[in-house]
C-alpha cells in the first residue's frame, strides 16, 4: 500500500493494483506538485462540500471514470457536473473490492457557496472515512472539531494511520489533535488540513514532536510525498 499527500486534506490510496483519492483541492493549491491531468484513480472520495475539498472532484473523476463517493446531498451535486457517483452516509461501508470504506462522523459545517447569484448550497453532513484494505486500517477524519466519539472509533478499529487536521480557524487546532491522537491509539498520527491559507498557519513538525512527548508516533508528510505500508 502506497500513501501520498498531495496538500491541505487530499490522500492519494494505491492498494491492490487501484487506488482513490479523498478531497482533491489540486488546481487551487499552489503548493501541490502534481496536476489535476497527472491524477489517475479508480475512486475520489469526499468528505463534505467545501471547495478546499471538492475542486476537482469531478474533473478527476470524469477523467478516470471513476465514481464519486459522497454523502447523498453531494453526490447529487456530483452528479449535475457529470460524475458517475455512489451516495453513502454516517455509519455506512462501501466495499470498493479493492478497499473497504466507512463513513464516519466529523463535526463541521458543509455548504457550496455561489458567490455570483449569492446562494448557500446545502452539501449533507460532513463526513470522515475509515479505509480497509491489505489488513491495514486508514482514518481520514474529515474537517473536524473534537469530539467524544472518536474516543469510540478509536476503542473499534485498530488504526494505522490517522490523518488528522491540524489548522485550527476552521478545524481542530493542534491541542485539541492531540487529544483526538490519544483517543484514536492510531500507530502513526499524520497531520493535514494547515498552512494552504494564512488563516490555518500552524508548525507541524511542532505539533510531531508534540505527539512523540506523548508517546505517539507521528510523521509531517510533505506535499507530494509518499508512504508505504
């Protein structure tokens, strides 16, 4: 299994011979390394409705020929740009046949702002997943605030790796991560969702060292860097 981080919340999964990707914000990201073109997947998975998370959903995913998998509200919205999709919601498994994925809670808001015609559109409930595939275990939380219950995702699936948002304004700051590292018991906490926009600025090396006084593993992957497992 292969993991790359290409920037703000976008995880690139290749696991058995397929592969998806989770929030792809690339054409709006000046830091990423790679191009929406250069994307090749079998799946884009979507946490909720922001453009920090959805940009380039359907232009990858109309590209490949992969489906779209959201919650029902933006799966719709999907589906209007063109996107073959699947709508799932909290508490659901989709089995992709190559990976497994469980939509869990996160605690945010999620909307598609129409800034011409001034216009809120309704996305669903935000969203994160839980990624089974090869025996390992991927959480990808979503944007996010702390909550209780993570303590109970944490205590029902051995975790791998955890992605966990880091930003604060928007999300969970680096203190209340840390907290969700402890309830979470992931074998390696990595943080995404900082430094796109001066409002979420955060040191995540900082935050690492952080975890490991804590006696938690954790890893700052630059944007365009991999993993494997």
């Amino acid at each position: 299994m292969k993991i790359t981080y290409h920037g703000q919340s976008t995880i690139e999964i290749n696991t058995n011979g397929k592969s998806l990707i989770i929030d792809p914000f690339i054409s709006g990201n000046p830091a990423a390394k790679v191009k929406v073109d250069e994307i090749k997947v079998d799946a884009v998975l979507l946490t909720h409705a922001h453009m920090d998370h959805i940009l380039d959903a359907a232009p990858i995913a109309i590209a490949n020929k992969a489906p779209v998998v959201a919650n029902p509200e933006l799966a719709a919205y999907m589906s209007w740009k063109g996107a073959e999709t699947i709508g799932i919601n909290i508490g659901g498994t989709l089995d992709l046949g190559y990976a497994r994925a469980k939509m869990t809670h996160a605690f945010h808001s999620s909307g598609i702002i129409d800034e011409e015609n001034k216009n809120i559109l309704y996305g669903g409930m935000p969203a994160g997943y839980i990624i089974e595939a090869e025996g390992k275990t991927i959480h990808h939380a979503g944007d996010t605030g702390l909550f209780g219950d993570m303590k109970l995702i944490g205590d029902r699936h051995n975790i791998d790796i955890a992605f966990l948002p880091i930003g604060d304004h928007y999300t969970m700051g680096p203190e209340d991560a840390l907290q969700a590292a402890e309830w979470y018991q992931a074998k390696l906490i990595i943080p995404i969702h900082y430094n796109t926009f001066p409002a979420i600025e955060q040191d995540a090396h900082a935050f690492v060292q952080k975890l490991e006084q804590l006696g938690f593993k954790g890893k700052v992957l630059e944007i365009g860097e991999s993993i494997e497992l």
